[in-house]
C-alpha cells in the first residue's frame, strides 16, 4: 500500500512542482476520510538549507536513507543536465525501485530517472519543451510529450507541473480508489481526472522559414483558414509543381501541407471555443472544416478532448 511518500530536493527547489506532490502527500487530510501518508522530505544533505528562489529557502528534515524506505518517491523538475544530479540522489532512486517502490517524477524530473537509467526500455514523458532532449539523452528512452502523465511499471513520469497534480491523484486512485482521490481533489478544487493520454495542450507556432515565399505563404494560409485551400492551387501560388511545392513544404515547415494546415485549423478553433460562445458548427465553418463532425474528429485526435470538453475547460 501507498502509506510512505517521500520526496527528494536538493540544490535549488522547483517550488510549484515541489509544491504539488506535498499538497497531494503532504497534507493531513484524515478528517476528511483520506488516509495518513507519512510524507518525507529528503536530502543529501538534511538540515541544509536549499533555496526556492527570490531569496527564500526550504529545509530538509531527512536523509536519502529515509527515502529508501518510502513506498513512493518523488522528484520535483529540476535539472535536465546529467552531469549535476548528485550520484546519491541516483543510487536512492535505484535501491527505491529495486526494493520495491515506485518513483514519481514531475515536469524535468524526468531527467534524473533518466540518469538513473530507470528509463531505459521504458514509455515515459516530461514537459513538452524537453521531449527532444530528454530522448537525445537517453536514447533507450520511449518519449511521448502528448501526453499528461505515463506509468510504466515501478515509474510514473508526468509532463508540465499541473500534470504532476493528474499523476499523483492517478497512484492515488490506484492504491485508494477513487473516492478517496476525488476527496483529495476537491479540497484541492481541481478535476478529480484528467486521463494520462489527454494532450498537453500546446500551441503550435508558426514556423520560421528559411524561404520568405515560404514565409508569406503561411501567413496567408492563416489569414485564409475558412477557405477551400488545395495543395495545387498553393503550389500554383509558388509558381511550383505539386511534386516539388509539396516535398519543399515538407523541407521548409516539417510537415506536409495537408497536416499542417490541419494543424492550424485545430488551433484556430481552440482560439474561438476560449473566447467566443459560437456554436460548434460555426466555429467548425470557420476554421475551414467541413461539418462539426470533421472538427470534432481532427480536434479530438490532436487535443484529446472534444470541442465541447476543451471549451467548458479553457472558455474565458
């Protein structure tokens, strides 16, 4: 059972990130009906004072050797050097997993599993800012930055700091069910679940052309998102053949003409369900979709939710 949580800091502290696993572990919320959790705050060095940033610090009670024992081990974002993670925060997070436990990472803290080699052959995901790196530097490494949060045996990894939240109520529901996670969620108003499959909710810029045809050919796509728009007819604005407009495309944005202004699209209409109360089929007319039902396939595939859900979320 998930009765020992424990939680690593050391150098300087990620406070929210840091802040989120104490909010969910950390806090006597036995009135409620939520179990006790012995939460732990560990250390190399115990009652050394480590900064959190404009001036103010935090002190660890406990040694690494206390964090040995917990059932759950947490690391807040941090570094995404290997090179700095003291070697004993690493060979903690081995023996945690080796005895047993399981090690939960938030945001960047991914990349001290990493160094530990807990990610090796192992599905996980970080910040969406990082996937490229962390995968460049752990290559074993199976990288998804779609996603919120992932488990993957004795390691749950989970993306930007608000999905630390959706993974440590997730170890919650798993151990406790999910009465007693949505307890902790509502003294924490915030969803009781959010699946880790949904996307983080990126937006995808416009990308820098090496060509400014290029360059001027997108603005234009966006500026004419509601219209009928071809691949021939963009390659005849190019003075291209298809065959050429379309593998140049590809070289200058990194993705066809068809995904990409799909992409833009999606995008577009994310804008309007934030800030518009126009129906779905409008805001699908004006973002050049067909029908609601084509929005609501290609919202769903690149966001993870439907229209409706995104909006009720993110609505201004």
């Amino acid at each position: 059972m998930l009765r020992t949580v424990a939680v690593i800091l050391y150098r300087e502290v990620a406070l929210f990130e840091f802040g989120v696993v104490n909010e969910v572990f950390g806090i006597d919320r036995t009135d409620d009906g939520v179990p006790p959790f012995e939460f732990l705050i560990c250390s190399p060095e115990p009652g050394v004072p480590l900064s959190i940033g404009n001036g103010a610090f935090v002190i660890p009670p406990h040694s690494l050797d206390d964090a040995v024992r917990a059932d759950l081990v947490a690391v807040p974002g941090g570094d995404t050097d290997p090179d700095v993670f003291p070697p004993e925060v690493l060979d903690t997070l081995r023996a945690v997993v080796e005895r047993g436990g399981r090690v939960l990472t938030v945001c960047t803290g991914a990349f001290a599993a990493g160094a530990a080699g807990l990610l090796d052959g192992r599905r996980c995901t970080t910040h969406w800012r990082y996937g490229a790196k962390i995968a460049r530097l752990f290559p074993k490494a199976i990288v998804n930055t779609d996603v919120l949060f992932v488990d993957d045996g004795p390691i749950t990894t989970s993306a930007g700091t608000a999905a630390g939240i959706d993974a440590s109520l997730h170890l919650v529901r798993q151990e406790y069910g999910p009465d007693v996670a949505n307890r902790i969620a509502r003294r924490m108003v915030v969803a009781p679940h959010r699946d880790g499959g949904q996307r983080q909710f990126v937006e995808a810029p416009v990308p820098a052309c090496d060509s400014d045809g290029f360059a001027t050919m997108l603005g234009w796509m966006i500026e004419h998102l509601d219209q009928d728009i071809a691949v021939d007819d963009l390659a005849a604005r190019m003075h291209m053949s298809t065959r050429t407009f379309a593998r140049r495309f590809v070289e200058e944005v990194g993705v066809s003409p068809h995904k990409w202004l799909t992409e833009q699209r999606v995008l577009h209409a994310r804008r309007l369900l934030e800030s518009t109360a126009l129906p779905v089929d409008e805001v699908a007319g004006k973002v050049g979709f067909a029908s609601s039902t084509l929005l609501r396939h290609h919202f769903n595939a690149a966001v993870g939710v439907t229209p409706t859900v995104y909006r009720r979320r993110f609505a201004r």
